[in-house]
C-alpha cells in the first residue's frame, strides 16, 4: 500500500474540525486576556512558610544551626541590618552557615550565568541551572555531567544523585509536590566542587515539557 | 517603532490559528466540553508565554505542540473545568448536535488499534495536512525520527486493514485494492 493511499485512508477518517471563529470564540479571547495575566510568584504568607519549615528541624542530615539559618534569611530577606542579612541579589539567596551554605532560588527563570556569578561572589564554584520537572520532582537536584544541556528528552544526559553530604535540595523539597508556593534551592557544602552542572527542578508551566531527569524521587525525612 | 502590544499581537495570533486548533482539539476529544477546556487552556498558555510563541507559521506548530501536551494532561485526569469559555463550550455542543455523525466503520476500528503515538503521527499528516518537518517541531524531535517513525506506523496501519479483511467499496475500488496489496 503506498503511503498516498494511507494517508488518504486516515484523512477520511478526520471528524469535523468544529464551527470556526463563533462569537464564542471571541468572547473566550477577551477572557483570556482580561484575567489570565502573565504569572507572578507571590511571596506566600509568612504562617505558611513556617509551617512549611517544619519538617527541616526533623531532617538528620542537617546541623540545626544549617536550619536555622535558612529560616532566618528565608522569612527575613535583608531584615537584619547592614552586615547580617542575606546579601542583596537577584536570583539566588545565598548564606553560609558552619560547613554548608544555604542556596534558596528566588528566580527560578533567571539564566545560567547569573546563577553562576552570584554563587561565584559567594565562593561557590558551581554551575546551577533550574530546568521544569514533574510534580514529584520539584525541589530535587541531580549534578548532570555530560550531553546537551536541556535535551533530556531528544539526547542521552549522564546524571547523578549527588551525594547528600556534598550537596542536598531544600528539605521542604519532599512536600513541593503538593504545596502550592515551595521554595527551591540546596544546601552545599563548602569547598564541593565538581565540574557538572547542578540541576534543580522547578514547577512546569502548562503545556512546558519536562527536562528534569525521571526516576528522581522525593525522599521525605 | 516600538514593541508590538502583547493584546494586538495575541488577538492576531488568536485569529489566525483558532480554526486550525479548534479542529486540532475536537478531532481528539470525546467532548464539547473537554475541546473547549483544552482550547481556553492552550491560549492561555499562549498568552502567558506570549514572548515564547514563534512569529508567522510556527506560531501554528507551537500551539499544536502545547496542546497537544494539554491533551495528554486531560487524559491523565489532571486538568479541571475552567471557568472560561462557557458560551464556547455551549456553542460546540450544539454543532456537535447539528453535525452528521461519523461512520464507526472498520478502517475507524482499525486506527484505533494503532498506538496513541501511531495515531497522532498519521493524524498530523492527514488531518493537519503537516510534513514531516513541521511535524518534527510540534513533537520535539528530529526531521529524520519523524520520517522512520511515520514509515513504521503506516506499516502498522496497512497490517491492520489487511488482518481486518475489510470491505472497503464505501472508500472506493481503489482502497480495496491497496488493502489487498495491487498496485
């Protein structure tokens, strides 16, 4: 059978494409314009942030002085006065704390340079970038070390679960799937270096495809 | 001059390609209702990524390749009636009701059994009339992909209509002829 003639077969096949641009079609157009606006992050309220913190005083793999750290700049961004407060910048809210620091993404659309040149002025050289991931994903971080970046789903990428010691998500990562506003970020430790990629996974957006690896599974503490 | 307003620019890519969608989205949902949700759906994506849509032909491409996506969400039980596009939704069902309704017949039996991936290749050939190219930035993959993959489900599809024995003199001599394998 040629393929003219299949494809003929399956064009006979076609249902009806529906009544066009109807009045109803317009209507639809003004209401996607008139109260679907362009998304915004808002900041969730300060009880839900807290309440959401909650789980990190529980996660064994964290020194309690790391947790409260990531609290305080969480909550307070720049609150503390000159000198105590997180860093202004653009992107990522980066602290220190003993052995590790806290990286907390604040755009998760921002490029890859900026990421870069914010962790580098804080003295963390590693190359970040925050890429959509499925809902039980969100909050995770794996360290990609070869292929396209960005390509899961057209090219082989070789990652890895980094070991927690070195660099772990945000505890809050095991309840992104079902909190609406989660944040994102890691904790990584000071002196960690590595020449892959670190990839965080962020919420999609409708119709985005997933790039962030499958098989990342959250773990709660 | 300027950047284009985000409205005018939305409304011109609205108009163009809103016919094409719609066909694109009735032709795989069982409901007015679940066209019209994946329609609002899509152009609201559409709208809130405006800066993402490509400009001229490929702006139809894109929409296809979001909705095609919203689709796969609706099948997966994860979208939610949207308030928008009430009258749309009305407005469909009632040409549902008015259109003749299609022959279930065993070539329709036969493009069901063939793989979800299967259909919708042969259906972006057939019914969106697209090429393989256009086909390969709707799905995300390569040009050469596409080809081998087409070539594969037209192969699958000829078996089925040969192991349906069908009689196909509604589609006409020249059908009969191919599913029994004359030139």
């Amino acid at each position: 059978m040629r393929t003219a003639d299949i494809d003929r077969l399956v064009a006979s096949l076609a249902p009806g494409t529906g009544p066009g641009l109807t009045p109803g079609a317009r209507e639809l157009l003004d209401e996607i314009v008139a109260t679907s606006q362009v998304p915004v992050r808002p900041r969730p309220a300060l009880t839900a942030r807290l309440a959401r913190l909650a789980p990190l005083v529980r996660h064994r793999l964290l020194a309690p002085l790391t947790v409260a750290v990531v609290l305080l700049t969480w909550t307070l961004p720049g609150g503390l006065g000159p000198g105590l407060g997180p860093r202004p910048t653009e992107a990522l809210e980066i602290n220190r704390s003993g052995v590790y620091f806290s990286v907390v993404v604040k755009d998760v659309y921002a490029d890859k340079r900026s990421y870069r040149r914010e962790l580098a002025a804080h003295g963390v050289p590693l190359s970040m970038v925050v890429v959509p991931g499925r809902p039980g994903s969100v909050g995770q971080v794996v360290v990609v070390t070869g292929g396209p970046l960005g390509f899961t789903r057209s090219g082989k990428v070789w990652w890895t679960v980094p070991d927690r010691r070195d660099i772990a998500p945000l505890p809050v990562a095991a309840y992104c799937d079902t909190a609406e506003h989660c944040p994102i970020g890691m904790l990584v430790r000071a002196g960690y270096q590595n020449r892959g990629t670190v990839w965080v996974a962020r919420r999609a957006l409708p119709g985005e495809n997933y790039v962030f690896p499958t098989r990342v599974t959250v773990q709660p503490s | 001059m300027g950047p284009p307003d985000p409205r005018m620019r939305f409304e011109e890519i609205y108009t163009a390609n809103y016919a094409d969608l719609l066909g694109y989205v009735r032709r795989r949902t069982e409901s007015a209702d679940d066209a019209a949700d994946a329609l609002a759906e899509t152009f609201t994506t559409a709208w809130r990524r405006l800066d993402d849509v490509p400009e001229g032909e490929r702006a139809r491409l894109w929409l296809y390749g979001v909705a095609r996506r919203v689709l796969a969400n609706q099948r997966r039980g994860a979208s939610r009636r949207t308030a928008l596009a009430s009258r749309l939704r009305e407005e469909l069902s009632a040409w549902e009701e008015d259109a003749p309704h299609q022959d279930t017949g065993a070539i329709r039996a036969a493009f069901q059994r063939l793989s979800p991936d299967d259909r919708e290749l042969l259906s972006l050939v057939s019914w969106e009339g697209l090429d393989s190219a256009q086909i390969a930035s709707v799905l995300g993959c390569s040009r050469g992909a596409v080809r081998i993959r087409l070539h594969r489900a037209r192969k699958r599809l000829a078996a089925e209509l040969e192991a349906a024995e069908l009689d196909l003199t509604r589609y006409g001599p020249r059908a009969a002829a191919l599913v029994k394998g004359q030139p």
